[in-house]
C-alpha cells in the first residue's frame, strides 16, 4: 500500500516507524516529517494544517491509506474530506473530533454518559465566571473550551491566579474563538496516566496505560510543556483498574458518541486522573498522545496497518493487540528555553553512536536536516526511548544513550519514570 502519515513530531516519528514495519506498506509519505521520518520515508513538504493541500497531494499520489497524527486537521474535517475522495483515512471524522475539539461538549458528554470527571459549570462571560470562583474558591482549574494547542488549562492555585486565567481568556483574547467559552472545574488531586484505546466506532482494543510528564523541570516543576517525556505500560493502571476504565470509561464513550450520531473511528484517548485508586476523566483526545505514543508503539509486536485498516472497516473484532513483554521509557531533549523561548538551527550530534546501541530508539521531534547535518528546529527536539523487561534497566538505557547526544542549551528531565516505581 501507499501510506502517509500527516505531522512532523515525535508522535508521527512513531507512527511512521512502525507503519514502514508492516508488510503491507509498500511506500511511506510524511507530510512535513522531520529529519528522523527522512531515514524512513519520504518527507513532503506540505503542513498538517494544509487539509486542501493533502487531500491534492494524495489523490495525485494514489495514497491508499492516511494515518494522521495531530488535533487540528481532524477538527477541521481532513477524515471527512480524504474519504469523500475515496481515501482511506485513520482517525474520526470532524463531529466525532468535537470530543477532544470543545471542553464543554466533552463535559455534557461526560454527564449524560455517566463517565467519571470532576464537576464543572460552563461559562461564556467573565463577570458571571468570576462570581462562580468566588462563590466556590480555589484551588480550582480554569479551561478555555476550545483547541488551545495544550495552553488553554490553568490549574489555580488562588482565585487571583484563577482570575487571571479568566482575564486572559475572556478580555484578553488569548485563545480567539476557543476561549468564547470556559470549563470551570473542581481540582482533582492524583496522579495522572494516560490511557488509549483503538475503536472502529463498535469494537474496541485496549493498548497498554503511558504516563506522560507534563511540567519543565524534575519533579514537576516549572510551567506545563506539550510532555518532557513518557513510559509504558504505567504500572498504576493495574489489572483491575484497567477493566474498570474500559467498561465504565471506554466502552460507555464510544457507545454514547454512537448514540449521538458520531460514531468514533480511531484512536480515544483519555487524559486520567487516578485518585484514591479510582479513574476520572480529565479530557479525552481525539488522537494518538505525544509523547506517550513513542513509549507505546516500540512495544506493540501487532501489524499497526492492519489494525488501522479494521478501524476504518469495522472489523477490530477480528484482531487482538500483541505487546512485548517488556518497559519502555521516552526522555525528551528539548531546546534551552522550551517551553517559553527557544533558539532553533543548532546542530545535533552523537547520533550515529545512538543508533549502534540495542534496545534504544531516537524519534525525533522538532528536527531538520541541512547539508546533510541534522539541526534543531523547534522545543522539543528528540525523544530517546530505552526498552527492558525490567523498568529499571529501559530508564537506564534511555538515559545512557542521552550521554552521548549533544546541542547547544540541550535540557532534558533526568526523574522521567521515576513515578513507576511506588506502583512497581
Ligand atoms: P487537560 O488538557 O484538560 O488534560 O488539562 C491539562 C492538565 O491540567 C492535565 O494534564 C492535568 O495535569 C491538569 N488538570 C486538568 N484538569 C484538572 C483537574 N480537574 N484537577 C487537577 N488537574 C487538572
Ligand atoms: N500527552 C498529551 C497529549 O498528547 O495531549
């Protein structure tokens, strides 16, 4: 088959990784990619918010099947859009999209369908928000409803700080159209796992829990980032925690968007925080996690193509999901500055020394490739995935591998996993 893959992170580093492991890829696209998707396929230099763009390029190219990564094209429709042509597209359409696409649709959803989450109220103004946080008090989180690329939550220590969210969103502007309306919600205090599922909008498959690390700095601190880094399988989703999240969270999310005439094709994705060993959901995403997928998919032994192509058809019921038996944890390298500001264009080195290692992958992220060096090019830059049967020894290949990598003003968090081992 001729295969693309729409993104240019480490997510779709991957993705494509494993796509071009299926014997039925015949030809890989990445629409942009990154120097890392340049080793594995062919790299085209279109953005994945370029929805018309794609569509011209695969029809000219005869892709038979589109895998994308990112948010914005499916909330803009690129599934609706490929298919009207007749292409092949993994992910939802853009109505099912709208469950990761608006908070506040997510939040009713949540509500009807009985899917644990933390109690909320829904606001369009900034008088009557504010009211309601003085009413209620703080800590209390503050979540503009729209795609915000990650940046629209504020977990509000005090009302001021609460406040301001509000200020930001509502007078400010900050987030345009998706910050006409604001989720309030009550503060859930836990530890957070990430858990995907791939749905044909029936059917169901389960993949193994990750743990993303959202904050800057080690131990958490320092202001959010899109990840610094992840593992998995997360051993605080245990056995019986991992049942109780499909039948009370999954299955009873793709059911209710059945229900309301949007069915939901691909991957779910939900945002959990586990408190007093019980699931809620903080959000659901319409995707594959970054960077939770490259710590999942090096340990998925099953044909990820032919599990997308039972997505797309309905017929996941015929396939099961294959996992190694082993650890994988993902440290990101990010820019000196990320997640404020960053520099790009330094060259990267050690590389080829990674790649001699067993057990150790390099998906790269904000990467490019000139004159034949690979440069920097955006906050986060790498991720290096270490692989074991033992927790211990996957954090330890990553981290030994991270040695011999450089750039100019290179940080990365040197406690990614650490959390694993209270539950281990
Ligand atoms: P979201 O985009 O909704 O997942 O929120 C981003 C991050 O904010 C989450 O990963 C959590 O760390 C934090 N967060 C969101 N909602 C809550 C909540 N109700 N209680 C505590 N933390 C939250
Ligand atoms: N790991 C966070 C996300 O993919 O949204």
């Amino acid at each position: 088959m001729r295969i693309a893959v729409v993104g240019g992170g480490g997510r779709e580093h991957a993705l494509a990784y494993k796509i071009k492991e299926s014997k039925l890829c015949d030809k890989l696209y990445c629409l942009p990619g990154n120097a890392g998707t340049a080793a594995i396929a062919e790299n085209i230099d279109i953005s994945a918010e370029d929805i018309d763009g794609i569509v011209d390029f695969c029809l000219k190219n005869k892709i038979e099947l589109v895998a994308v990564g990112p948010e914005n094209p499916l909330a803009e429709g690129i599934v609706d859009k490929l298919e009207e042509k007749g292409i092949k597209a993994f992910g939802p359409k853009k109505q099912a999209a709208q469950i990761e696409a608006s908070k506040s649709f997510a939040k009713e959803f949540f509500k009807k369908y009985e899917i644990p989450t933390a109690e909320y109220e829904v606001f369009d103004n900034y008088e009557q928000a504010k009211a309601y946080i003085e009413k209620v008090g703080a800590p209390i989180v503050v979540k503009a409803d729209g795609l915000a690329a990650g940046k629209g939550v504020t977990v509000a220590k005090t009302e001021e700080e609460a406040f301001k969210a509000l200020e930001d969103i509502f007078i400010k502007k900050r987030f345009k159209e998706a910050g006409k309306r604001v989720v309030i919600e009550e503060f859930l205090e836990g530890e957070e796992a990430s858990f995907l599922i791939f749905s044909d909008g029936e059917h169901i498959l389960p993949m193994i829990a990750a743990q993303d690390h959202k904050p800057v700095f080690n131990n958490d601190e320092g202001p959010n980032t899109g990840g610094m880094g992840s593992y998995a399988p997360a051993p605080i989703v245990n056995e019986e925690l991992k049942q109780y999240i499909i039948d009370n969270i999954m299955k009873k999310a793709i059911e209710g968007m059945k229900n309301e005439d949007s069915q939901y094709k691909g991957v779910l994705y939900a945002g959990l925080m586990i408190k007093e060993n019980k699931p809620y959901v903080l959000e659901f995403n319409c995707r594959f996690g970054d960077p939770e997928t490259q710590a999942i998919l090096p340990l998925l032994e099953s044909d990820i193509v032919e599990i997308m192509l039972a997505t797309i058809d309905g017929t996941l019921n015929k396939h099961s999901l294959k996992w190694k038996d082993a650890y994988a944890v993902s440290v990101v390298l990010a820019s000196g500055g990320y997640p404020l500001n960053y520099e790009k264009g330094k060259e990267i080195t050690g590389l080829d020394e990674v790649e001699k290692l067993d057990d150790v992958i390099v998906f790269h992220a904000g990467t490019k490739l000139e004159n034949g060096k690979v440069l920097t090019n955006g906050g986060r830059v790498l991720n290096v995935v270490g692989i074991d049967k033992e927790f211990k020894k996957a954090q330890q290949k990553a981290y030994d591998a991270i040695k011999l990598i450089h750039f100019d003003k290179m940080h990365y968090r040197t406690d990614i996993g650490n959390k694993a081992y209270k539950h281990l």
